[in-house]
C-alpha cells in the first residue's frame, strides 16, 4: 500500500443525559473524536477513530489533528507498506505518547489493509472461530441512587446483563446505590464495579471492596492509581474479587511490569488505549502466552471504533467474551448515527460487522 492522501475530520456526538459518565476520572458529556481517512495509490481508503478525552489520556481532538497535519501528514504521505503492523513503530519512532491519534491511525491503516484485501481484519488475524455477536455490559456513571436504578433499568430493558458502575463515592453512597439497583432488579443482572484509580492507599481500596463485595461484585475495575502497578498488585493480593487493570495499563511495557507484578486478575484492551490495532494483538498474544484473561474496553467510541475493538476481541481467544463482557453497546450513550453501516445491537449483544476492513465507514460527514 502506498499512501497517497491523509485526511482528518472533527466530530460531535451528544451522549443522552440520563447515561453520561461521571467517574473519579471526571465527567463524559459529550465526545469530540478526531476522524481519520487515509488513502492509498489504488482508490482505496481507510477509518480510524480517535476518541479523545483531555482528563483521561491528555488528548484532544484538536490537539491531535494539529499533530496530524503538522507532523504525522508528512511521515505517511508517499510511504509504502507491505503490512499495517509496519504502522506501530513508524508511529513509536515520530511522536510520544499520544495514544489515542496514533490508535486511529494505525487502524485506519489496517482498515485500509482490508479493504484493500476484500477481507475483514478480524478474518485476517483470528486464532479462533468467529462469534457472529459479543454480549456487552454498560458503564453507569456516578449518579444519585434514583438516578443510578434509572439507568441501570434503562440498560437492562435494552438487554444488557452486564452491569459497570463508577464508584468511589465518600460514605454510604456507593452501598447505597447498588443496593438500590438489587432491590430494583434482583440478582440476575452481573455487577461489575470500576473506581478509575480512586485509591492510592492499598487499605482504603481494600475496604470499599469489601463493603460492596456483599451485592455479588463479579470484578473490580482499577480501583488503585494508574501510576502504580505495584499498589495494585498489592490490593489484587488481598481482594476477594478479581481485579481488572485498565488505565494502568496502556502499552507492552506496562503489561510486562503487571505480569511481573501479577497485579490483575484481567487486562483492558482496547486499539485506542493501547495506540493502535498493531499493539492490542501484540498485547493480547503475550497475554496468551501467559493465560491472562482480557476484556474490551472503552472510551466511548462511535461504531467506527468499536468495529476495530470487536474485531480484535472476536478474533483473539485469550477474549472470554461470553464469562466477561465487554464495552461494545455504545450505541446506547449517542443521540445521533454513528457509522454505514451501523453495529447491529440486539438483545445485549453487539454483532461483528462483516464487511472489508473494519466493517464501518465514518456517518456521513455534516
């Protein structure tokens, strides 16, 4: 492939009111992505996503496509691969950080890659047979008690049977609210909890989880600061729930000092946080290697990002969807269409796209 043209577009999307994301991390209203369409010699073209959130990875949209056109344009324009994989350490060697932009990038190269092939890329790299669809759990945020049993019935009612709340609430708040959500719903639904790294001292983490261990908490989502690996392994030592590390970990060094540590139980992954396509399977190969559970994640992709997510989560074995769902039904958040075609959402499940590439093209531009 050889690339001919790099293009970006800046996009709004609206998340509904009653489910925006409030978290120790800050609060998710609104999403700005940065699009990416990159073109090759042949007509060919592929998507990528950047879905940038400042509090989170110190990314914005805008910041990205001055980045895009200012620095990374000129690196791609005219550049020939014979793999999308070539795409990571092209990006590594020209810009730090930045995870997110270099994320859609590579996916919009591998997207490219497939199209290019007539393939899907989850065909292209899978290790196992292809699941047609993904159950998915959905993210309550960190709302009031009365707030938090609309939501969670907002989400089962759409099928969702797996429910994420945002915790880390001083007091009685957090008991309060799950309880809530118990006395609304019963005990069917599976409960997942994730702090955002609210804790960074090892007996208070230990404590709230053993105050909402009572309403049948199947994980614990980072429940300690993403800057130490070893206060999470610390915490994972004595917690009596599994402990899934998400912002802790964001490249292959930090999953090679968590195996080290054996400070998860499960590992996050997801294109964008780990800065591409390229490094997710990187990632979840060595995990592979060391029988370390993952699951997807999530910063609120459209069903442009979430097509390279499920591609990689429905191809990769070291993915037990079934027995630990991921952040695939993002449709539920936005107001507006998001991708052509767009993910297929029923009954809790999330189906893989089956077209070239990633399967979704950007939602036609305003």
């Amino acid at each position: 492939m050889k690339i001919i043209a790099v293009h970006t577009n800046v996009r709004h999307f609206a998340i509904r009111p009653q489910v925006r994301i409030i978290s120790h991390a800050g609060t998710h209203d609104h999403s700005c992505f940065l699009h990416i369409i990159i073109e090759d010699d042949e007509g060919n073209k592929g998507y990528g996503e950047a879905a940038l959130t400042a509090l989170w990875s110190g990314e914005t949209a805008q910041t990205a496509d001055v980045m895009v056109k200012e620095i990374i344009r000129a690196v791609l324009l005219q550049k020939t691969f014979d793999h999308p994989s070539e795409t990571s350490h092209l990006l590594e060697k020209t810009i730090y950080g930045n995870s997110f932009l270099k994320g859609a990038i590579d996916c919009a190269i591998w997207d490219l890659f497939g199209r290019s092939q007539g393939l899907s890329v989850a065909t292209m790299i899978k290790n196992r047979a292809l699941p047609i669809s993904l159950p998915s759990r959905a993210s309550i945020g960190m709302y009031p008690v009365r707030e938090t049993v609309a939501a969670a019935k907002y989400f089962w009612e759409a099928g969702i049977r797996t429910l994420k709340f945002k915790t880390g609430l001083s007091g009685s708040l957090d008991k309060d609210r799950l309880r809530a959500v118990r006395a609304e719903l019963g005990y069917e639904p599976s409960f997942t909890v994730d702090y955002n790294g609210r804790f960074s001292n090892s007996d208070e983490a230990l404590s709230s989880i053993h105050v909402l261990s009572e309403f049948g908490i199947q994980y614990v989502e980072q429940p300690t600061h993403r800057e130490s690996l070893s206060l999470l392994a610390k915490v994972r030592r004595g917690s009596p729930i599994p402990i899934i590390a998400d912002e802790a970990i964001f490249s292959p060094m930090q999953l090679e000092e968590a195996i080290r540590l054996e400070a998860c139980d499960v590992v996050c992954l997801y294109p964008g946080k780990c800065g591409g396509f390229s490094n997710s399977i990187t990632m979840a190969q060595r995990c592979q290697e060391v029988g370390l559970p993952c699951v997807g994640g999530s910063n609120l992709e459209t069903d442009l990002g979430s097509a390279a997510t499920l591609s990689l989560v429905a191809s990769q074995s070291i993915f037990p969807h079934m027995t630990i769902p991921g952040d695939y039904a993002n449709g539920l958040y936005y107001l507006d269409g998001q991708g052509e075609p767009a993910l297929s959402f029923s009954e809790g499940n999330t189906f893989l796209p089956e077209g070239p590439g990633f399967g979704v093209s950007p939602h036609t531009n305003p």
